[in-house]
C-alpha cells in the first residue's frame, strides 16, 4: 500500500468513529526518564490523533527487534534505532516499511542540513532493491563532551576547560599528582548492548588522531577494523584512560566493564569527597544526575578537545534515534507525520535531555536548560567536522554486536590487536 505524506492538521485530523482510530505499539531503548519523557511525546500524539499508543522500553532493544522480526511474530508497529546499521540491515531483510512519499522532501525543507539526515535514513530494499527513504530521525546527542562538578573544580585550584588534548591529559596527570582520580568510565548497565560508550571513545579518538575520510572508510570496513597504524591505535588511545589504574575510578579492568554507564558519573563526581572528576559522555546523561543537578550550576561540561599537534580541527561526533515502520498500518504513518510537527519536538524539548535535529520551525526558548543546549549548539556550530557515531552506521553484526563486546574484553585487559582482529572477522563473516 502506497501511503502520502500529509501535513499540518491533515496528518493528524482522524475521523472521529472507531474506524479510525488504530493501535500502534512503539519498541525502543528508552527506560527510566527517557522513557517518560518519549511517553509524554506518545500522549500529544495519541491526544491528537485518537489512536491507542503504547510504548515498550528494553535495555535489549537491538537483540529483540531482531528476534521479533525473523519470528514474525507481531513485531512493533515503530521501532526506534539507535544504530542506522541495523535499520540498514533490517531494510534489507524487507523488515521495515518505506516513509509515505513526501517525507524525504519534507525533511530536507525543514532540518537544517536535510540532505543528511535523508542520506543517514536510505538504505537499499530486500534484495538490493531500489534505495527508500526508512528512517525519520528524532532527537539527537553530541557526543564529544566532558562532564565534571564545577565545585569540584574550584576546590581543587584546576581550570577548565582545557583546549587541547595535550592540555586534557596534562590535567589528567596533575589530578594523579594530587592525590584524585581523574576519571569515571562505565561500560556495563545495557543488557545485550553493554560496551557501547567504549565504542564512543573509540571513535573519537578516531576522529582525533586520524582526517574525517579516514572515519569514513573505516565505518565503511575499507579501512579494516585490524589496520595496526590507525584502528588499533585509536583502540589504544581509549585504553591509555580506560586501562590505567590511576586514571579511572575503581581501578582499570573489570571496575570499567562492569560498572553500570547511569551509575558512573553519580556516584564518582558528585561523591564527597569526589571518586572522580571527569566523565566523557553524551549530551543524554544529566538524565541519570542526582535529582535537582542544576546543568551550568552543579554540574557542567566542556567540548572533548582535539590534538593541537596533529592539525585535525574540531571534530565533533554525535548520533540520533531513527524511529522506522516495522509493522505497517495508518497509525505508524500518523506517528511519523506528528514527529514533524513543532509540537512534538517542543513537548521533549521543555522536559530534559533533549537535543532536536535542526528542525527549523520550533521555538527555542521553550527548551528546559537554554543555556546548557546554546552550549551545545555552539559546540556543533564551531566544529570543523561532524560525523556520526560509527557504531551506528556499521552493520548490526558489528556495531550493535562484535564492536561492543570486544570492547568489554579490551577493557577488562585484552590485547587491542587481538580483539580488533575479532571483529574484523565478525564482519568478514557478514559479507
């Protein structure tokens, strides 16, 4: 069935009959704040539509989609992918239902830099078919900040931020000196996808050691996943923090793999005396803070720098949730058409820990902690590249799979070439 994309209150006006009004059951990663905020979101649409909205949260999302789809076994209606990758793969398994016609155009006349959230939601159909627009992206993340406690800060005479990766480690060092740990780092706490803020590390480091084509073909397994001069070294980057016994909270090895990622940064920043100063994640992640943190008052962030010596820029790596039709019916087409509206990002934007794409027509001021997303914008608006969280864009296999665990057996000690040449197999075994 053929299905066009509607605006404004057509999208949304529904005949008042029973007739009309569908069930449509959304699968996600969110739990805890997040999943009451996206619930708040499902309410405005349910209000606005009359459809039956439910939504279910798992810390296991990525398995169970798949496993619900090869079951054939009533799989949500919408399901929300944190990884491009796997919708790409899904897609091609014709396990997801191409967007209503219109919808491409719609976003490239309403996100800032449309085209490329069009290019990150297309992907070939079952059997190399022709390429179909799948993936409406909805909220959004910065990944490359660090977060520490101000009070922290002052009390200990060291400035922020530091400019430089150089200046970073330096201050790392002087943490060390001092008496302190300079960081807190959490892979645990995601079910089957613990491991991924490794992975985020990774690829900044990526980023940060190596020009923004070579992330590319990298993401794109041209450069292989066991390339010793550029792989295996930002491998060793992350591991120069994560697998130094000074450096993390509770020790290296089995401390950084089991300790769970929300837990991390309350219990080690905002402890008294502090168990760390620093943790480097994304933007989502005040969400888990003590109730009543205060963003820009009792915790804050600063930009994770770049090398002065290496002449790269400000690279900047961030990642979205895709929300996609895996079970195709009206309502999950009305879902889709109400993420474009204005509402629907301002209902999140006025909650916490939400960063919009670009869409150009919302009101800013509705957000909850302007000056922390003015921070954050300003972070993207001064960066020379952006590039998308690469674990998102790699096949399921590898990005929601082998890139996760290996990192957990990297952390807990394991040779960097060992496990790089590992998932490199992973992914041969995909092709």
């Amino acid at each position: 069935m053929k299905h066009v994309l509607m605006t404004g209150a057509a999208a949304l006006a529904l005949a008042a009959g029973a007739a009309s009004a569908e069930q449509v059951t959304v699968f996600g990663p969110w739990l805890g704040p997040d999943q009451e905020n996206v619930e708040k979101v499902l309410a405005g649409f349910a209000a606005a539509s009359g459809h039956d909205v439910r939504y279910v949260g798992s810390d296991s999302f990525e398995q169970q989609i798949l496993v619900d789809a090869e079951a054939g076994s009533a799989p949500p209606n919408v399901a929300v992918f944190p990884q491009p990758g796997l919708a790409s793969d899904m897609a091609s398994r014709g396990f997801l239902a191409p967007l209503a016609e219109g919808t491409g155009d719609w976003i490239r006349d309403n996100y800032a830099a449309g085209q490329s959230w069009v290019d990150l939601g297309t992907y070939a159909g079952p059997d190399g078919g022709a390429d179909n627009l799948y993936g409406f992206f909805y909220k959004i993340d910065v990944k490359s900040l660090v977060w520490y406690v101000p009070e922290n800060f002052e009390d200990a005479g060291y400035e922020v931020p530091p400019e430089t990766m150089e200046e970073l480690k330096a201050l790392t060092d002087q943490i060390v000196a001092d008496g302190g740990t300079p960081w807190c780092i959490g892979l645990g706490g995601s079910g089957g996808a613990t491991g991924w803020p490794a992975t985020d590390w990774v690829e900044d480091m990526m980023l940060r050691t190596q020009p923004p084509e070579v992330y590319d073909a990298w993401v794109a397994n041209e450069l292989k996943f066991d390339d010793p001069p550029k792989v295996i070294a930002a491998i060793e980057e992350f591991g120069a923090f994560a697998r130094n016994d000074s450096y993390v909270a509770g020790g290296a090895g089995g401390a950084v793999a089991s300790t769970d990622f929300r837990d991390s940064p309350p219990k080690g920043m905002f402890a008294a005396p502090p168990q760390c100063y620093m943790h480097r994640q994304a933007s989502f992640i005040p969400a888990f803070f003590p109730e009543g943190t205060v963003v820009g008052e009792d915790a804050d962030f600063f930009y994770f720098p770049a090398y002065a010596g290496k002449d790269l820029g400000k690279p900047v790596l961030g990642a979205g949730t895709l929300w996609a039709i895996t079970n195709e019916n009206q309502a999950a087409h009305d879902l889709i058409a109400y993420l474009q509206t204005a509402e629907a990002h301002e209902t999140w934007m006025a909650l916490e820990g939400f960063l919009t794409p670009p869409h150009k027509g919302v009101d800013t001021s509705v957000f909850s902690d302007p000056p922390t997303l003015a921070k954050m914008n300003d972070i993207l608006l001064n960066a020379t590249t952006f590039r998308f969280d690469g674990s998102d864009l790699m096949p399921g296999g590898v990005g929601a799979g082998s890139f996760w665990t290996g990192m957990v057996d990297y952390a807990g000690g394991k040779d960097a070439g060992a496990v790089a040449g590992e998932i490199q197999q992973s992914w041969d075994a995909l092709k």
